[in-house]
C-alpha cells in the first residue's frame, strides 16, 4: 500500500492553517465583549497540514 508523501490537512483547523479563537476584551466602560483573535494551528504550525 503506497503511503502519501504529504501529511493529511489538519481536522483542527480544517486544512487553513489559521484557526479563529474567541478572547474575551474588557471595553471602556467595563463590560466584557469576546472577540476573534486569528492565530496559526497550534497543531499545524500555520501550515495547514498535520506535521
């Protein structure tokens, strides 16, 4: 059975490389608001494939 020479693309991230965390942001006047924070797969390095 011949094996793939690349990875597989990552499930975490969906094969983009990026995935999209809600952070939590305190605003002015002291409400708490969660925003997108875009990083690099932890899992993937930023590659989009599964190392």
């Amino acid at each position: 059975m011949p094996r793939n020479s690349e990875p597989p693309p990552c499930g975490r991230c969906r094969g983009t490389g990026r995935i999209t965390y809600q952070r939590p942001r305190r605003t002015a006047d002291g409400t708490v608001v969660f925003v997108d924070s875009v990083e690099d797969c932890d899992t993937c390095g930023g590659t989009g494939v599964c190392r």
